[in-house]
C-alpha cells in the first residue's frame, strides 16, 4: 500500500508504517501525477481535493483530512468515486480553545482590565465553540452563544442572533465552518456593514476561517479610526495574506491556533483508527505511544494563589504573544507557509500537573490543567 501524507502531519510514519510505504508532499504543490498508484491520501487544510487532482488516482481508496474543516474536500467526488473518507472532528478543539485562552490573557493585561465580569460572544458552537465555552466557565465570565444551526435542531438553548451577540458582548470570537452559500452562509459574516456597526473597544477574535471576516472591509474600518482589539489567526487568501492589516492587529498567527502537539497528533490518530477500521485492522497505536515528555510537567501552587496569578499559569504553557512576534519578525522573508510548517513546539495545558492546597485548584482544572490527586 501506497501513503501519500501532508509534510506538516507529525507521527504518520509512526502511525501508518504498518499499512505500508509512507511518501510525504508539500500541502500546497500536490499534483495529479504524485497520485498514481496512491491507495491512501492523508491531508491538511491547504490541499484541494478535487476533479483536477484527481484526475490521475487511479488506485485510491481513502482519502483523510486531519483537520475539521471539510470545505477544501469534494466529498460528493470522493463518494461518487467510491473512495473512502473521513475528517478528524474535535481534534484541535482544546488547541484552539486554549489559543483564545492566552489572546484573552494578554490582552487582560496589556489593557489593565480584568477578565472578570466581561460577556464574551462564541460564534459557532460545534467541537471548538462548545469546548471553550466550558473552560470559560472558571473565569467569571458571561458566556453567550450564537449557532443558528444547532438552534434549528434543538441542540442549543441560550442561542442569539448574530447581530444581537454583536451588540451584547465585549469579546466575540467565531468558530464556524466556512459556507459559501445558503441561508446559513458564512462566508464575509463579517462585513463591511457589520464591521462599521462595531461597539468602541470591541474584541474580535478569528481561529476558524479567514473569509468569515470581510478582510479589505476590515483594513478600510482600521485605517478610519475604528477603535478594534484585533486577534487573527486565519486570513483571507492565505498564505498571501492582507499584510496592510497587520499593522491595526494585536495579536497576529499563521493559522497555528490548533496546532498544538497533542492537536495535531489526534487528527494522524483519527486517520488511523478510521483506516484500521475500513481494513478490519485492531488499532493498537496510541498518543501515549509516541508524545514526547513536556518541558515542565508540575507545579506546586500556594494558597495565595489568586485569579490574577491564572494568567501567569495560561502563559507559562502558552503565551500568543510569541507566535505574534515570530509573525512579524519573519513573515517577509520567511513567507507564511514556512512559518506554518516550521511553528514551534506547543503543548496543551493538561501537560501541566498542578498540586496545593489554592481554592484556584476547581477552575484550574475546569480550565484544563491537570490536578494531582
């Protein structure tokens, strides 16, 4: 058997040895030649998979995305090609959760205003929108919700309109998929008419997909005075991204915000356990098997440790502030691709096993921490 696999996928070989011969490609320059005789294709986000790829797959039978976006699959293809699927849902859903984490964090601090008593708006309540949602619930926060899908299906309660959420909260952060159409469409959500209606001092927050944000839209509102906290992490026509905003953003990332070791390596092992599954395999191999032990493992924390010390805890395992940096010092000559495929190491907060006796211990671990027993 034949595996095709993206670059910037970590334990493939780790994983898929077993299956067979494992040949990596660059996400953005696949061909249709690299995929003859291919039987399995696993991919990211940057690859298309569509007609004109495939044109020349001749032998396969599973194609997989370890991402949870599916907008740059046409699965309809793939179905009517007979060739198997599959995504990686919820893989990177504490990632992103804990990047909107650190962003809340750092702007906390650098704005000398408290987190505590802010109404923060989650747009998009799937895997990701849901996960942060619970970990907000340990810093004295308002939570409200916008999912007009899950609404529909009686699967969210507390639900507002868009435009409503807008206008109630001090934070909005989106985690919707991308829809280009449809009464649901998210495509430019955000746009020009939405932007200009924006409170004063408004937080908006973007990890799910560079187009929900009308870009230029978004520039012309910042050069004209629109008083924004920015925090970007997708852009539209990545990796040649609108690089006139990046001046008007606080915090700026090449859209790493799942893209924690454990984030990453759970969508190779959904790929995996799907494959296992379609060839009858036991699926033996787990993340336990192969994650490297993290730098700082424990922390023992006092009594006098207090909801302000929380933020100092969030960035010693994660500060955004250091992927803003690498952005800007290196995306010229770098290029945002590169920057992507070589990103640091980043681990999730439950790397860190946490003793004391501090009250903080029950929403430390709401959090994600883990609490020594």
């Amino acid at each position: 058997m034949k595996i095709l696999a993206d670059q910037n996928m970590p334990l493939v070989e780790q994983y898929f040895a077993d299956f067979g011969e494992v040949e990596r490609f660059d996400g953005r320059k696949l061909t249709p030649e690299q995929l003859v005789d291919v039987d399995v294709l696993l991919t990211r986000s940057v690859t298309r998979v569509n007609h004109e790829l495939l044109a020349q797959a001749n032998k396969l039978s599973f194609v997989g995305t370890a991402t949870i976006g599916i907008d740059h699959i046409d699965t309809q293809l793939l179905n009517n090609k007979n060739i198997a699927f599959s995504s990686a849902p919820g893989c990177n859903a504490v990632a992103v959760a804990e990047y909107v984490i650190s962003s809340l964090f750092a702007l906390s601090q650098e704005n000398a205003r408290p987190l505590s008593g802010q109404t923060i708006g989650i747009v998009g309540v799937g895997n990701i929108g849901d996960c942060l949602a619970q970990k907000l619930k340990a810093l004295n926060v308002d939570v409200i919700l916008c999912d007009p899908i899950k609404y529909e299906q009686g699967l969210l309660e507390n639900h507002v309109t868009l435009d409503e959420l807008l206008a109630q909260s001090d934070i909005v952060t989106f985690h919707v998929p991308l829809v280009k159409s449809g009464e649901h469409k998210t495509l430019h959500m955000m746009n020009k008419a939405r932007l200009k209606a924006l409170k004063p001092g408004l937080t908006l927050i973007n990890a799910s997909r560079g187009d929900v944000i009308d870009n230029q839209a978004l520039l012309e509102i910042m050069q004209a005075g629109a008083d924004l906290d920015l925090v970007l992490d997708v852009w539209e026509k990545e990796p040649n991204i609108l690089t006139e905003l990046l001046e008007h953003v606080r915090y700026a990332s090449v859209h790493i915000a799942g893209h924690t070791l454990e984030g990453k390596a759970r969508g190779t092992q959904m790929l995996y356990q799907k494959l296992c599954e379609l060839k009858s395999v036991e699926a033996s191999k787990s993340l336990d098997d192969f994650l490297p032990l993290p730098v700082i493992t424990s922390a023992t924390i006092t009594q006098h440790f207090n909801e302000q010390d929380i933020a100092r805890l969030v960035h010693l395992i994660y500060d955004v502030r250091r992927d803003d940096g690498i952005l800007l010092r290196h995306l010229e000559n770098d290029g945002f691709d590169s920057l992507r495929k070589n990103y640091p190491v980043r681990r999730e907060f439950s790397t860190l096993s946490l003793q004391g006796e501090s009250p903080q211990l029950a929403a430390l671990s709401q959090l994600g921490f883990t609490i020594a027993k």
